[in-house]
C-alpha cells in the first residue's frame, strides 16, 4: 500500500498553516541567567523551511511504514495502515540550546519494558525555558559503540499514557559546529515497542527525563487507536 505523498503534503501543510499562524515563531524566553534558551526565533521564511522539512519526514516515515518489507507493525496492521498519529507542529517546542557535556562517564542502567536493564553512558544535558519553567533533559549514548555511536534524549511528559505513547519517546541528538542542539519536539517519535509489543523490547526513559508539562507535538501514540 502506498500512501499518497500529495494528500498528505497537502494535509500537514494546512495543519502548520493553522498552528503556525502568521509563522514568525516565538520569542525566546528571558532568563535572569541569560543561560538557559526560550523557544527559537523563526522568521517566515525560516518557519516555512522548517515545516516543509516536518512535512516531508512525515511522509517518508509514513511509507516506510505502509512497505510491509520496512515496516515495524504488526503484519494485521499494514493493510489498513493509513498513517501516524501526530501532534500540529508547535515552533514554541524547538529550542537551540547549548549541549553541556558530562564531567565524566557514568555508566547508568535503564530499564526496558520486559523489566531487563541495558547500559548506557550519559553523555550530558540540554536545557530549556518553557512557560516560564526552566527545564533540564540527560542525554545518553550506548555503552558498547559496536552497534554505532550516538546521542539519545529519552522522555515522558503529561500526555504520556493518554495521548502520547505510556513508554515515552524519543529524540535524536545532534551536535552542530558550534556544540549547539536544535532540541525538536516535533521530531519526538516512539519506542517500536508501541507499533509492535510482542517483537520489540524498548527502554524506558528514566524518572529524571519527565517534563511536568504537556509536550503537545511530536509523534501520538499508534497503539491507543487499535
């Protein structure tokens, strides 16, 4: 089943035209420290850019998932598959903040949804300032880099178990030239666990990684709609 790349584009684009408004983005937020980063200013042109980039992550993410030979659900799942479940895009919930590398190597043990624990290496923090709230995320990297090295940011947040996946979700971490994260909620996706449970065996995110707010974007859950 393929899903139709124009509909969709279509779709999400008046979705962002409605959540964006006139798309100047947010202000950032003062902080008396100067330190911690509001949401990131965007101009129009900057705004449209970023949510055609979403748009298109979307649909390619979406026909990944309906190509029974890519796809992490569930064989019953696919024929009926006609996409994700998503938040409107919020630019209030992207943030360019500083990554503030860990002092040391701290090897900790998360725990995946069987109850089995995993180690990982927490590599550092980012830091943001929403609603008036300054909030901090650890950010970690797999113990044993055979697999490949990365930079992973796992969380919960208000709507987990209601309308975003009970497990948490995810973000991917990348460092720019200057040691800077642009910090996405909107790119937020869940464990494979929430399209497959019985196949897949996720980690959870760590009490220290839940924001006490909604994060209303980003990827909903898929299994509390089958």
């Amino acid at each position: 089943m393929r899903i139709s790349r124009v509909w969709i584009s279509m779709a999400l684009i008046a979705i962002g035209a409605v959540a964006g408004g006139c798309g100047d983005g947010q202000k950032a937020t003062e902080h008396a420290g100067g330190q911690i980063p509001g949401a990131m200013v965007m101009d129009q042109a900057t705004y449209e850019s970023w949510e055609i980039g979403l748009v298109e992550m979307r649909i390619e993410k979406n026909e990944a998932f309906a190509d029974a030979e890519t796809s992490p659900l569930m064989a019953a799942d696919i024929p009926g598959f006609v996409g994700l479940n998503y938040y409107f895009p919020q630019a209030e919930l992207r943030f360019r903040t500083p990554f503030v590398a860990a002092a040391g190597t701290d090897t900790v043990s998360l725990t995946k949804r069987k109850g089995n624990a995993v180690p990982y290496i927490r590599r550092g923090t980012v830091s943001f300032t929403h609603a008036d709230k300054e909030h901090v995320l650890p950010v970690f990297g797999p113990a044993d880099i055979s697999g490949g090295n990365y930079l992973w940011l796992p969380f919960t947040d208000v709507t987990s178990g209601k309308d975003s996946y009970a497990g948490g979700r995810y973000l991917d971490i990348t460092l720019d030239a200057e040691g800077m994260v642009d910090l996405d909620f909107n790119y937020a996706y869940n464990p494979l666990c929430d399209y497959n449970a019985e196949k897949y065996n996720c980690t959870l995110p760590p009490s220290e990684s839940h924001l006490n707010f909604a994060v209303e974007a980003g990827e909903k859950s898929f299994g509390a709609s089958h």
